[in-house]
C-alpha cells in the first residue's frame, strides 16, 4: 500500500471506463488479514477505493494491495481539508461510489454505525451515505461477541437503514474458539455483490453512472 499523496484529487478523477464503483472498507478485525485478497477479487472486474482504519491497518499487509487501488486512512481525511471551500474526502469518496462494502466489520465499528457515530473516515462515509446506494457488510468476530443481545440489536438497527448483511460462518476462529463469527471468505463477499449489481442491471434499475 503506497502513501497518499494525491489527496481528494485522486476520488475526482473521471471514471471514463464506466466499471462499477467499489468502495471496500476494513475495520479492526483479524479478519483484516484478507483484506488484500477481498481488493484483489473485485479489482479484476470493478474500479475500486479502499478505507482502512488504525485499527485494522494492525493487519494488513500494506505491499499486497493491487497497485491500481488507492487506499485512504484516517490521516487523508485530516490532511486534505485546510480551508473553508477544500474538498472534504469523506465526502467525496460518498459521491465517488456506486456501492460500498465493510468487510471485515468488526463488533465496535457495527456499535459506532447503529449509534450514528462517525469519529473516524469509515464511520463518517457511512453516517454520509445515500442509502439509494448499495450497501454492504460482512461481520467478523468471536462467536460469544456475535451472540451477544447488542449484536442483534444492532444488525437490526442497520437493517432499518438497508445495509445488506453477508453473515459469518463457523469455522475456528483467529482466537482459537470454534463456532459462528468468522468473515465470509472474499470470494463469496464478491459474488454476492456482483450477482446483486449483475440483477440491478438486468433489471433496469442498476446504480452505475
């Protein structure tokens, strides 16, 4: 993963080969760890931004990102606004995406989405979001934090919001415990979202400018 150095600049180039506009974000989870791969998947077929937070950036391997992926951090959303009238990213990355995907959403960031919080450059894309617009999540954390009533709670309360839920899978999970929890695998993260868009389209009500 390259720094930065481009700013809002890079959101605002024309997207002239019309592909589909992924915007994939990662929150603090070890499932992080595949994050890499997830930009990989979708990168072959759309033109993809990617959002990772401090806390997922404990997990990612930064020179594994596909090279055409630009990726922004806390750091961008600071260090492109100096003035009344710049551009704010945050924003701009909002305006720039045809459909976005949070994957993995860990326990806190889906806590901060079904509170409104927006303390960071993911929450404050989600809490600007046009819900006209796709939206997805994949979940991933321990099984007694996926059991736990706050979750259910707050699936419900982003369903009330039409984000789109790719539940997790049992498997043995990074701690070591075995049960539900686990991120889907990428590949199924993708091909759920690009048979959606591939219907959208089909239908006649497809989001792509």
């Amino acid at each position: 993963m390259e720094p930065i150095t481009s700013g809002v600049e890079q959101v605002l180039i024309s997207n002239a080969s019309q592909k589909p506009r992924i915007l994939l974000a990662a929150s603090g989870s070890v499932a992080a760890i595949k994050f890499a791969n997830l930009c990989h998947c979708f990168s072959e077929w759309a033109e993809v931004k990617a959002v990772v937070t401090k806390g997922a950036l404990h997990f990612i391997d930064k020179v594994s990102f596909p090279k055409d992926v630009a990726v922004y951090t806390d750091d961008d959303e600071w260090s492109a606004w100096n003035k009344v009238g710049d551009s704010v990213l945050h924003i701009e990355l909002r305006r720039w995406a045809d459909i976005m995907v949070i994957a993995p959403l860990s326990a806190n960031t889906l806590g901060k989405i079904a509170g409104g919080l927006c303390d960071n450059l993911l929450t404050c894309i989600v809490r600007a979001w046009d819900y006209d617009k796709p939206f997805f999540v994949a979940p991933a954390m321990n099984t007694f934090m996926w059991n736990n009533p706050f979750t259910e709670r707050h699936l419900m309360t982003i369903d009330e919001l039409g984000i789109s839920l790719i539940p997790p899978v049992s498997k043995r999970l990074a701690c070591g415990d075995y049960g539900n929890g686990a991120m889907a695998e990428p590949s199924l993260i993708y091909s759920t979202v690009r048979l959606f868009l591939n219907s959208r389209s089909e239908s006649g009500s497809s989001t792509i400018s």
